[in-house]
C-alpha cells in the first residue's frame, strides 16, 4: 500500500493532491517528505477573505509543514505557496488547509501534540515525540485561541471567583469559574488580584451576559466583593462554609500556638504537644488514639480547648435550613464568642458579623451552591502547574490552564492519530 493512499484515507484535502514521497534528511534526522500540489483548474484561497482569487505568482522553493510522525520518520508536507490577488485584500499569501498562518506544523500535528499535553508536561510531549518545546507551545496555543474564539458564553447563570499564587513574590492569578449545574468549566484568567483585574471578566461578557448571572460564590476579599456588588448586583452571592470554616481553623491554631508557648515558658506540663491536629479535623474524623487524647484534654480550662468548642459548636450553623433561623443562631455565636476574651476568635466573629447577610444567601440559594467546586477546581490549577514545574511567564500559566480546564472546542479533524 502506498503512503498517499493511507494519506488519502485519513487527510484528503479538497482541491490538492499528494505527488511524490521519497526520504530525506531534515535537521539531522532522517524524515519522509511528502509533495502536495494544487488540483488542475482549482482556484486558491485568498487568507484575507476566505474567497476564491486569481493566482499572481509562485514561490520557487516549497514550505515545510511538520506533519504527525509515522514509524519514527519524521513526515513534512512541502508546498510551493502561491500568492492571489484579491479584488478585495490586494496580493495576499494563498490559504491552505493543512496550515494556519505562518505557523510551521500542520493543524492536525499541533491538535494531536495537544491532545498528548493535557497527560504530559509540555516538556514530556517534545521528548516522546522528538520535537520541541516550543513547538508544543505552540500547538496548545493555537488550540486554544481556536477554542476561546468558538466557545459558547451563553447560559451562565453560576460563577465562581477565587485567586491562586502562580509564582514566588506574591504573583497571583485570578480565576472565574462557571459552577452551573452540569457544566463546571473555567471561563477567565487574570492577572493578580484586584479591582481591576476582576472588572476585566465582566468586560469580557459583556453587559446582557454579565445581567443573566443569578449566583457567585467567592471568599470575603474586599476587591472581590466591591466588584461584585458594583457590576452583578442582582446576582445571590454566596459566601459558604469552607472559606469560613478555614479562617476559624486558622484562628484556633493561633490560639493553641501561642497558649503552647506560654505554657512551655512558665513551665508548666506541654499538654498541647502534637495536638494540633486533634483540634482541626472534624471528631468523626479522629482515629481511636486521638479520640482518647482529645477526652484527656477536655478536662482541662484552656483557652485552646474553648476556643474548639466554639468552632464545632458553629458546625451546627449547616444543618439549618431557614436563613432567619440560621441568622439567630449566628447572632446567638458570636455573642458568645465576643464575651470569650479569646481574640483570634472575637476577630474572626467580628467577620462573620459583617459578613452575615452574604453567608446567609447560602441558606437562600437552598444550599445548591458551595465553593467547594471552586476549590476543586483550584487543586486541579495548582496540579496543573506542578506538572510544568512551575511557569516563567503569565502567558504560559494561562493557555496551559484554559487547556486543562476551559473544556474548550477543538477544531474538526479527520482521523484520530492516538
């Protein structure tokens, strides 16, 4: 059988045909080079306005494009390009199908090193595939401008913001998220984490979309919330238990961080040694050692131990279904809270007293809404970027997450290579 047939088979393109296949060397490497020429009578494409053109000239040496290796050779389409003058884009570079642009990799080569980068780091594609990074780059790049041109903005009703470090010295990505239903996607990265940097996304969907959102989740940072407030203010927004639940963790361990010094310093017995996982996890989640170290220190009038009967008795807060009912309680809370005398918790009660009517949407929204999906999401950004070891430049960290996230359209391909 002969290498046009399969090709035939699997890329045959209207209006050119494949002409000789012999081997060659190309950068070193021994490749096969594959001759395309246009069909007989056919007309070129003008890359301007997609139109039919008459021809102007020819170039004299034919252009590389890298196709998908076969057997270990590396495979190139050459093709002398011709020019058109266009009644209406003057002489322009004819449009072929297998290419985009400048670009020196065939549309189905950079989709199919894509497809392999959303398994492997970037660098482990151009290793298995002998190619390079900057090639691979490239392909997930084109995929994704391709995708975000062609994406579908309508029918978000439910979106998620929240902030990421992408690099050392405080270097922070905003990500918005939709939640809705059925279809969890990311929709939009920027750059740190401020007023403007959010007023960007809804910039972005415009005015009508940015009016159809009815629900946003996000954590208590002020830029977020003014933005919110200023550009969806019709939306429900929902401040949930896990961010609140993380700051009233954090503020416990500060407790028993410093009672445990003090302690070690007036020389009294260090009972809160190794505690401090005791304190955090959930009781249902304690292992049978721990459940008996923890009754052992319930005998005790410590502030660390206040301070825990304090952040699980505010679990009972989620099990209430009305917001009004759910409203006094937290009143009832932070009351107590406030007469402590312990002021990492009175800080963080002070919070959640400014806050109350934001986590109170929760209990509105019938508890069909949770950042925990944004979380989610989070972890598979941050893996994201482990995989590459990190990213040098903001460019990169964000096609490679659109990529692995935006569930984003691909272009029509004729045969799946892999």
């Amino acid at each position: 059988m002969l290498v046009k047939t399969i090709l035939n088979r699997c890329q045959k393109f209207k209006s050119f045909v494949y002409g000789d296949v012999k081997f060659s060397k190309f950068g070193g490497r021994d490749c096969l080079d594959i001759n395309v020429r246009p069909r007989k009578g056919s007309a070129a494409i003008c890359s301007g306005c997609h139109e039919p053109a008459p021809g102007y000239d020819q170039a004299s040496e034919p252009r590389r494009f890298e196709f998908v290796p076969m057997w270990g050779f590396s495979v190139f389409f050459l093709y002398h390009m011709r020019r058109v003058e266009c009644a209406a884009c003057g002489v322009k570079v004819e449009e072929v199908p297998w290419g985009s642009g400048k670009r020196q990799l065939t549309k189905t080569y950079m989709q199919f090193l894509a497809s392999w980068a959303r398994m492997l780091s970037w660098k482990e594609v151009a290793m298995r595939f002998s190619t390079s990074w900057e090639k691979v780059f490239n392909s997930v790049d084109y995929i994704v401008q391709w995708g975000l041109e062609h994406r579908c903005l309508g029918g978000v009703t439910a979106i998620g913001v929240d902030e990421i470090l992408w690099h050392k010295g405080h270097k922070y990505l905003t990500l918005v998220y939709q939640i809705n239903a059925g279809l969890v996607r990311l929709l939009w990265i920027g750059q740190n984490r401020c007023e403007a940097t959010f007023s960007q996304f809804f910039d972005m969907m415009g005015a009508e979309r940015s009016k159809l959102i009815e629900f946003v989740c996000s954590d208590m940072w002020r830029p977020y919330l003014k933005v919110i407030r200023e550009r969806i203010g019709q939306a429900v927004h929902v401040l949930d238990r896990y961010h609140i639940v993380a700051r009233l963790n954090k503020a416990l361990d500060v407790v028993r961080a410093v009672e445990h010094r003090k302690m070690k310093s007036d020389g009294y017995e260090p009972i809160l040694t190794k505690a401090r996982w005791l304190l955090l996890k959930r009781p249902e989640n304690l292992t049978d050692t721990q459940e008996v170290k923890l009754r052992e220190l319930l005998k005790y009038n410590l502030q660390s131990l206040r301070a825990y009967l304090l952040k699980e008795e505010f679990q009972t807060l989620w099990s209430y279904v009305s917001a009004g009912w759910a409203g006094r309680f937290m009143d009832r809370w932070t009351t107590r809270v406030m007469r402590s005398k312990i002021e990492p918790m009175k800080k963080e009660a002070l919070t959640i007293r400014r806050h109350k009517d934001l986590i109170l949407n929760w209990f509105r929204a019938k508890k069909a809404l949770s950042s925990g999906v944004v979380e989610g999401m989070n972890n598979k950004a941050k893996l994201t970027m482990r995989k590459s070891y990190g990213f040098r430049f903001h460019r990169s960290a964000e096609i490679a997450l659109y990529h692995s996230l935006g569930k984003l359209p691909e272009p029509p391909i004729t045969h799946r290579f892999c």
